[in-house]
C-alpha cells in the first residue's frame, strides 16, 4: 500500500513538473517565437528575439548612457521622451517593434491607430499589472464591468462645478511655497536662484493633500513622500519588471517597496475609516475628493439596494493611491516646464502675466476668473504638447485583431507613443520641436493631440490639473518674475513622466 500511495505521488510530482516545464518553455520560447514569425510575415521589424530577456538589456543600458547627459533646452526632445523606441523607428521603420522580456511591444506612431487602439478599452486592455499596482491602483489597472462601474462612481467628484470648491485649498498650498520663495528673494535683495522643481514637488504634493483630504492634511503629506520613495525603488527592479511575480522576490529592493505600501495602506485606511464612520453617525462630510468619492459611492449603493453595487473600503483606497501619484505627478512636471519654458520665451512671460492682472489685479485667482484666463490656457497646452505627463502608455490585444493592413493575434503588446506624436514634424510642421501657444488659438482639435491619453480611458483627473496649474501660475506671475540661471541644464527623466533630470534653477525676481 505504501509503495503504491509513494508511486502515485511520485506520478503526480512528474507530471506537474512537466507541464511546468512546458509552460516555461512556451512562455520564454515557443510562444515568442510563434508571435515574431507572425509579425515578420506582415512586414513589422525589429531585433531577434532573444531568450528571457528580449530587448531589456540593451533598453536599460540606452537608459543608463543617455539619462546623464544634458542637452539644450533648444534640441529635439522626441529622441529623449522614449529613448530606445525612437532608436527602433530610426533603425527599423514605422513598422517596427521592441522585446518587453518575451512579449514584442509595436511602435505605434500613426494619431489614426491611436484612437482606435484608445476608443477600445475591451480590446485593447493595460498589460497585467505587476510592480506598478503597488505603486498606484484603482481606475488604472481595472478592467471591463469593475472599471465601468468604478469610473461611474468616481466620475462625479471630478465634475468641473465640484472642483471649484477645491480653488481654496490650492491657494493655501501656493501661499504656503511664496512665502518661503519671498524669504528667500527679500535676503538676497529681490532677486537670487532657487532651484524651483524641489518646491514644486511639494507644492503638488500639498495640493493633492488639500484637495483630497482636506482633514487628514498631515496624513496625506506623509503618504506623498512614501510613494515618492516607492518610485524610486521601483526604478531599481524596472529591469526584472516583465518576469511575472517578480516582485515578490525577497531582496532588498521589494522588501522595503512591501513595506512601504504597508505604511501607506495603513495611513490610508485610518483616513477612509474615519470618514466613513463620521457618514454613519450622520455628521456633515467635507467636499475634498475623499467625501465626493464617498458619497457617490454612497448614493450608488442607496440607488441599488445593494452594498456589492458600490467600492468596498478596499476599493476606496486604491483611489486615493491613485489620486495621489497621478495628481502631484502631473501637476509638478506641468509647473516645472511651464516656468522653464516661459523663463526661455519672456515675451510670453510678459503676455500671461499682463492677462492675470487683467483678469485678477492682485487678487486671488477665483474659478470664474480662470475661464479668461486665454494666454494662460494656451501656453499650458503647448507646454502639454512638448512635455505630455505620460510620453507613451502600452496595451495589449485580448483578441485577434486587425489595425489597417496588420491581423495581430492575441498578447501582441502595443507601446502608443504619444511623446513622438506631439513632436511629429509631418503633423504640427517643422516648427514642431518649438514653443508656440498660438498653435491652440483656436483650442484643440484633431487626434493628434492627447495630453491626457483619449478615448473612456482618458485622465479623470484633467480638470483638476489643469485648475491647479492656471491658478498656481497666476499667482506666481503676481509675485515673481523668472529667468534663466546660468547653471540651468535641461535634461528631461523619461522613465515614467518627463521630470527634469538636474533640477530647475532659475532667477527670480520679486515684483
């Protein structure tokens, strides 16, 4: 009996062992192999699969030989945006492709395949996610009925009327950077260089502390500096990032991401649980993006009957982590460029600056005032255009599909260059590489244009960028004029977002 009970689960040992071994071959071989005589016999080109590891050695290297080197504000920066993609179109074409590990990612350029690819989210869906989830979560990583039903409930707290009560909390944060900048000017005499990106990190980060939860101010401040921490980290283990459950490897690295995300999960839940006991008790709840969400969360579940119609606490913060790496984000990388490239051009420094006294005198920007706001709100979109807060964003077939002459089969990658589509010569002219707001004159139109990503997946959170960035902007013009420093070295980090690889020192001047 023993015999046989030691045979049988030696059986059971060997054939688990080899379908783990075949599926291991598949994965790092057969199926990679499969994909790229596919893509071959269509046309599309790039370098031969290699076992594992694809592209992802020579794609780190690109990273670490072109990140230190700095370049003239003046220079292309479409080489720099997506680096080791923009050398694959050089090399192979158009129709081109790239090894993420064993999955080969397209090079998408056309603005046409753009919106087809954007316009379906069933079809073209996030690859699954590994590292970044820790990172952030909710409405970015979902997807099919649970992001619907999320996006629906999220939605109303980032209706354009509602952001207008969040005007107060902004300028409490920008006050806040002033006074600081001012001690800084006034004891060097009205005029002295400070490297601005540092304190625009934090401006946004208190921002998206204020607007979110307005109560729990401190709390969200400790919660933006873990996940600028986490960012870090996670740049360190990018390289293994295609090796599924990778993360869950015990180095160094991913214990302190683990625990880090443990601290912010906890900060968090603290911060919803208190909300949603004061909702129990019936207590007013402030209209910070927290409440919002909560009570649309709320209604939804009312509507229905149905507690599983709403987004468990779980869900709740998995938002907020979202709504903290993708508002001060975005929102510092804006305002950094914004004053980089308005200290270079100071004839249109001088335009928005008159428009903002027009609009406010020396009062504080209110939410009807930055309707008027057109110099400003054109200079925005072109700083958008040079330096989108997301350069490319990836998706993956989950179906055998057809773009124009190419039939993809399912797990083809497909890497949206939105960076190369903002500086497409053959779409904004030869110019294109230039700052000229007077291109959205007439606003924006056409697909080529796409800051915020396009199609149901869009930026949420668009209009509450584009709030914190006029009315910041506004009040920097009141108080300070801006100029170049001569120890000024432009450089964009084009790892995630376009960040500014040396800092942002420039003059400024108290007016």
């Amino acid at each position: 009996m023993d015999v046989t009970l030691s045979s049988i689960f030696t059986s059971i040992i060997i054939v688990a062992f080899i379908r783990w071994s075949f599926q291991l071959i598949n994965w790092v071989w057969l199926r990679p192999k499969k994909l790229e005589k596919c893509l071959r016999n269509q046309g599309l080109n790039g370098n031969p699969y290699r076992i594992f590891i694809g592209d992802m050695k020579d794609l780190i290297r690109f990273i670490k030989e072109t990140q230190p080197r700095s370049i003239k504000i003046s220079d292309d920066l479409a080489p720099r945006i997506s680096h080791y993609y923009y050398q694959s179109i050089h090399k192979f074409g158009e129709n081109s492709f790239i090894w993420f590990g064993p999955s080969p990612r397209l090079n998408i350029e056309d603005p046409e395949l753009f919106k087809e690819i954007l316009s379906k989210p069933d079809v073209f869906q996030k690859p699954a996610p590994d590292l970044g989830s820790i990172i952030v979560g909710g409405l970015l990583f979902l997807e099919g009925e649970k992001w619907a039903k999320h996006r629906e409930i999220v939605t109303p707290a980032f209706h354009l009327h509602k952001l207008k009560n969040t005007l107060l909390a902004i300028r409490l944060s920008c006050s806040s950077m002033f006074h600081k900048w001012e001690a800084l000017v006034w004891s060097n005499e009205r005029s002295c260089e400070i490297d601005v990106w540092p304190y625009l990190e934090d401006l946004s980060g208190d921002m998206i502390s204020r607007t979110a939860f307005a109560s729990s101010h401190e709390e969200g401040i400790r919660i933006f500096q873990l996940q600028k921490e986490q960012v870090k980290l996670a740049l360190e283990i990018l390289q293994w990032s295609f090796i599924p459950g990778w993360r869950y490897f015990p180095t160094k690295a991913n214990r302190c991401l683990k625990a880090i995300s443990k601290e912010i999960q906890s900060l968090l839940r603290g911060i919803v649980s208190k909300r949603e006991k004061a909702m129990e008790r019936g207590e007013t709840v402030s209209d910070d993006l927290l409440g919002l969400l909560m009570k649309s969360n709320l209604q939804e579940i009312q509507e229905h009957g149905n507690k599983n119609m709403g987004m468990s606490i779980e869900d709740v913060i998995e938002e907020c982590k979202l709504f903290y790496f993708a508002g001060s984000e975005t929102t510092s990388n804006f305002l950094v460029w914004t004053m980089v490239l308005l200290s270079q051009h100071q004839e249109w420094q001088a335009r928005a600056r008159e428009e903002v006294f027009q609009v406010f005198g020396k009062e504080e920007p209110t939410a009807e005032g930055l309707h008027h706001l057109k110099t400003v709100t054109m200079i925005l979109q072109e700083v958008l255009r040079l330096y989108p807060p997301a350069p490319l964003t990836v998706r993956t077939c989950t179906e055998t599909v057809k773009l124009k002459n190419m039939t993809l089969p399912a797990g083809v990658q497909m890497s949206v260059l939105i960076g190369q589509l903002h500086h497409n010569p053959k779409i904004w002219g030869d110019d294109s590489k230039e700052f000229k707001p007077q291109r959205f004159l007439q606003g924006i139109s056409g697909v080529s244009y796409m800051p915020f990503s396009s199609g149901p997946r869009i930026c949420i959170g668009q209009n509450l960028a584009m709030i914190e960035a006029k009315t910041a902007l506004a009040m920097i013009l009141q108080r300070f004029s801006f100029e170049f420093s001569s120890s000024y070295k432009h450089s964009p980090f084009p790892i995630i977002t376009l960040q500014p690889q040396y800092g942002a020192p420039l003059i400024l001047q108290k007016l």
